[in-house]
C-alpha cells in the first residue's frame, strides 16, 4: 500500500490528488473463536471481490472476573484498566494484512449497544444504572469519558509490533469511528454527545494529524432525529457523514414501499451532505436478509444490493460499507441474517452483485450510475427534504 492517507476535501474523498470511491464491507477478524482464525481469508475475499475499505472493531469490554474464553475471544479490556496485550497483537497482525492486500480500515473505538460490552459496560464500570435514558448519561460521566480516554490512547500510542508502523502514521487506518450506532432521546442527552464528540475528537487530533475522524452516529428517520444527526455531521471535529441504513427494518417494506424507500433515505442524505454539510458521505452499514432463499420481496436478492448501491453513487456517494462478510457458520441452527459467507455458494449472488458494482465504480467513477440524481439538485432549492419523515 502506497503511503498516502485518503483525504476530504471538498465533499469528496481524495488519495493524492486523485478521487477514492470504495465499495467495502464490515469484517469481524477480531472476536470469537471462528473469525479470529480466518482473518487473511476475511481479507482476501474483499480484494477478491474488488471491495478497498473494512470496517471493524477494535473494542470489547468486560469485567475483572471475566473467564477465560471471554478474554480470549471477546475482550479487548476486562475492567477499566485490564488491557488484554493478545487482543492488540492480533489487531497489529489484522492491520499487516490488510496492508498486505492493499485494504484501508476504519476502526470503530466503541458500541452503542451492549454487544461486547459497549457503553452499558462503561456505566457499569462506574456503578451508574445503565438501562433507558440512564445510557446517555455515558456521554456525561466523567469516569466513562475517561475509560474511553483511556483506549482510545492505548491506540494512538501503539506501534503495530508486525510492521513497526505507530498507528497513528499508518495509512492502512483509513479513519477513527467513535462510536458505532450513537443514539440519545433527550435534549440533555443531545448536547452532551455533541460535548464529548468534540473532546474526544480533539484528544485524536493531539496525536494524530493523518488520519480522519467520523462521529458514528446513526442516522435518523423522525424529523427530531435528523436534525441531531445533522449538527453532529456539521461538527468541524468531524470529517464526513456516516449513517446506517437498513431498508427491511423500515415499516414502508411491510406496505409494499420498499424501492422507493430506499431512494428516499438515500437522497435524503445526499441532499443534506452536499449542500449543507458539504462533506463525503459514507453509508457505514447496509444490508438485506440472506439468510432465506434468492428471492426477496419478489426478486432476486441480489437485486437489492444493486439498486441500494447504484443509487447511492448516483447521488455522489463516497463509499458503502455492506453488513457482514464472514465464514459460513451457524449461530444456534441457522445462519446470521445479514451474513455474506466468504466459502459457500448460498451468497455467492451477492458477493458478484457487489463486486460488480465496486468494478463500475472502479473504472468510470460515478458516471458508471448515470447522471447526476435531479432529486438531489433540485432538493438544493427546495428546503433540503427528499424524504418524507413523520
């Protein structure tokens, strides 16, 4: 990988003096007891399929008494300052090889959820009631800011022990992601997520100034929503737009809506990204069920990724990250739902609608997706709203 870090620069990412467009995916080499050992093969299948970013997550947060397989598969830190050094290890060697096969990653630093931990382990470190409107107040409480101080420099302190490279000089780290799926319900808790958002921004700003930053803050569907999500993408800490979409979780689907939908969540964004915000816009998670048959709502499945993907660089999208490349495997007696399986043909069709769509992107750039969405332009002179929000 050549030594230069990708760039925003006016509203769109840049390697050198050069646009970079990415169709990626979402990668777990770092837990479990089946992952862990298949990261090269993680790796390669993305190259294979013409995918340039991962995202994945260096984190996992547990307590002291935390036995032996937890520390093993599933913790990064088991209590505030029980830092597990194999975990880091094994990210070095997860970072060489992607490297070593020219993919970029973005590494989420925490979760929103409880999975690995997450903030509700944060609070509980700390005493606090963590559940409903309690979890906001991991944005506020001093000890969980400064927990997360705390990894957060163990990161941009650290020299990958296989390539002798500090991370925050390493150009394989295409950015940091603060949190994966931010989420507050209250005004308190709105203004203390933009407060730590900017601190903790800040505090990677002291050390590196390579890399780029987003907020990881989910995304919206109700008008209150967007409009956080807004002031939070608007944040000079912050270097582009994330949002999570997952068309199927909408109630539009159950109506029969579901094309439309998706373009009108994804216009919507773009309209906001480029006008307002003016920064890249990367669409940080996204998928459809594939754990039943090809055909989905009465087509090919792969079909949807397609449609999702097409009408995002459309729109001038800057990347894509789908929801969840991995080994086959079962989870209880089935697959996961939104796994895209690296060494069985069962999602073989969406492995080749993505590749497909990262090899037009490749070779003709957003021209590949027609021209430039007359949704989105004249969304500019018309207050910004494409999607129709309750």
């Amino acid at each position: 990988m050549r030594g230069e870090f990708v760039r925003a620069r006016n509203g769109q990412f840049v390697l050198g003096d050069r646009p970079f467009r990415f169709v990626g995916a979402n990668i777990d080499p770092l837990h479990g007891d089946v992952n862990r050992y298949r990261a090269r093969d993680l790796i390669a299948a993305l190259a294979d399929d013409g995918l340039t970013v991962a995202r994945m997550w260096p984190l996992g947060e547990g307590q002291e008494d935390a036995d032996d397989w937890m520390r093993k598969f599933h913790l990064f830190r088991a209590s505030p300052d029980g830092f597990i050094e194999d975990r880091f290890l094994l990210l070095d060697r997860v970072l060489a090889i992607a490297r070593l096969y020219g993919i970029r990653v973005m590494l989420t630093l925490s979760n929103n959820w409880g999975d690995y931990g997450g903030a509700p382990m944060y609070l509980r470190w700390t005493g606090s009631p963590w559940w409903g409107l309690h979890h906001e107040s991991f944005f506020s409480h001093p000890r969980t800011r400064e927990f997360y101080r705390a990894g957060l420099l163990k990161l941009l302190l650290r020299r990958n022990t296989v390539t002798g490279v500090m991370y925050v000089d390493d150009p394989t780290i295409f950015a940091w992601e603060l949190m994966n799926e931010s989420q507050i319900f209250s005004e308190p808790g709105q203004h203390a997520r933009i407060a730590w958002i900017r601190e903790m921004a800040a505090l990677i700003r002291e050390y590196d100034k390579n890399h780029m930053i987003s907020a990881g803050a989910n995304g919206y569907a109700l008008r209150r929503e967007r409009a956080d999500w807004l002031r939070i993408q608007q944040l000079p800490e912050v270097d582009f737009c994330d949002s999570h979409i997952y068309p199927e979780n909408d109630e539009a689907w159950a109506q029969g809506r579901g094309e439309k939908r998706i373009l009108d969540l994804l216009d919507d964004r773009a309209a906001l990204c480029r006008y307002v915000v003016k920064k890249p816009l990367v669409i940080g998670e996204f998928g459809f069920h594939t754990d039943g048959s090809q055909t989905l709502f009465g087509r090919p499945r792969a079909g949807w990724f397609t449609r999702f993907l097409r009408q995002h660089y459309r729109n001038r999208g800057a990347g894509a990250l789908v929801w969840l490349y991995e080994p086959y495997q079962l989870w209880g007696t089935k697959v996961r739902d939104f796994g895209i399986h690296i060494d069985h043909p069962d999602t073989r069709d969406v492995r080749q609608a993505l590749s497909t769509v990262a090899d037009q992107l490749r070779q003709g750039g957003w021209d590949a997706f027609g021209p430039d969405n007359p949704r989105i332009v004249s969304a500019k002179h018309s207050g910004l709203q494409t999607q129709p929000l309750y």
